[in-house]
C-alpha cells in the first residue's frame, strides 16, 4: 500500500513538473488569463480591447503584450484594492469644493490624491516601459487611449469647436496637458474616476491658462451651447 501511494505521488508530481516547464518554456499567460484567476472579467475586456486595436501580426509579440497588460491589471487592482478607501471620498472632497467654487479646497484634495498615486509611479514606469520596449511610440499611444477610451482625441475636438481661435501654440498646450491627464487616468480601474482627472487638467487648461491668455471659458462655452441649440 505504502509503495502503491509512493508510485501514485511521483507520478503526480512528475505530470506537474511537465506542465510547469511547457508553461516556462513558452513564458505566456494562456488565451483567457481567468483559466489560471490571475485577471477579473474587466481586466480581460482592457486587455482583449487593446490588443484588437494594436492588430499585431507577430503572434510572439501580441502574448508578451498580453503578458505585460496582465501583469499590469494584477498589480493594479491590488493597489486600488488598498488605496480606493482613501481615493473616493478624497475625489468626493474635490467635488464638492468644486461645486462650492471653493479652489483652495479643492487643490488640498487634489494634492492628497497625488500623493496617494505616487506610490504606484514605479509600476506605472515599469508598464509603459515594457510597452516601450516592444512596441513603437505610435503603438504605445494607442495603448493610452484605448485605456482612456479616446477621451483625449474627443476632447481635443470639443476646445477646437468651443474655442475655434486657438493659435497653434495654444493648441499644442492643451494637448500637452490633456495627454497628461491621460498619463494619470491609465492608472484609474472605473471610467468615472478616469473622467475624474480630465476633469483635473481640464480646470488647469481653462481657469488657468486660457483665462490668463485672455479668453473667457465660461462665456465660450455658453456661446458654443447656444450655437448647438
């Protein structure tokens, strides 16, 4: 009986071994992540988004995509698993101060959720870097605004209507500064808080710089309302 367990446990541990070295040798996550509950249903719908948009031909190059947005998803779902408790009621300051035009309030929340995001600089670093290392600058954008679902592009579109009068210096400075709101919001699970940091540089781009270029941004987008209606 003794020998028959013994005969029983190598083979076990020996068909393990197996299937552990294919999984090294090939160093791929499997077609659907979930198989393995190392990717929630949301993150596999990120994923599968970014990789139809990319269309890569190289199969070799779409799995170590694959393996790089998985791992990505992982870490980042345990930060906010850890961080939301003390994001969503910091972004619900920011909010109401907002509504109560009370900017100095606002910022002190802005700045706390800053320091909140720091702490996930470094994974954020590692993932656009790994992008970087196997797809072209092009290819990384359009992993960006996958994860943003374009809200760059579509709102760069919206301030050329409302402000059709923007020279192209003051074009190029708010698109710098949407593209960093991007940079910010690829690091966000929910699409509301996404939203959230549009909402951020969106302050900095109209109360800030376009009212210190000489435009009204309240009035512009009062005339644009109107011109819709």
């Amino acid at each position: 009986m003794k020998f028959f367990v013994k005969v029983c446990w190598l083979f076990c541990s020996l068909s393990l071994l197996i299937q552990l070295s294919a999984f090294a040798a090939t160093n791929s996550v499997p077609e659907n992540p979930n198989q393995l509950g190392i990717a929630s249903v949301v993150s596999q719908k990120h994923i599968e988004a970014v990789l139809t948009a990319l269309q890569l031909d190289d199969a070799q190059k779409k799995t170590e995509v694959r393996d790089i947005l998985t791992a990505y998803f992982l870490v980042l779902k345990d930060w906010h698993a850890s961080h939301d408790p003390q994001i969503k009621p910091l972004w619900n300051q920011f909010n109401k101060a907002r509504s109560k035009q009370n900017q100095a309030e606002a910022n002190v929340a802005l700045a706390k959720i800053q320091t909140e995001y720091a702490s996930f600089s470094q994974q954020h670093k590692k993932f656009i870097g790994d992008l970087s290392a196997l797809l072209t600058p092009e290819q990384v954008e359009l992993v960006k605004d996958t994860l943003t679902v374009n809200k760059v592009s579509v709102t760069y579109k919206v301030y050329l209507q409302i402000f059709p009068k923007l020279t192209d210096e003051q074009m190029a400075v708010v698109l710098k500064n949407l593209k960093a709101a991007r940079e910010e919001a690829i690091d966000c699970e929910s699409m509301t808080e996404k939203s959230e940091f549009f909402k951020k540089y969106k302050i900095i781009i109209e109360d800030d710089y376009l009212t210190a270029q000489g435009y009204d941004p309240k009035q512009a987008r009062k005339d644009f309302a109107a011109k819709q209606k």
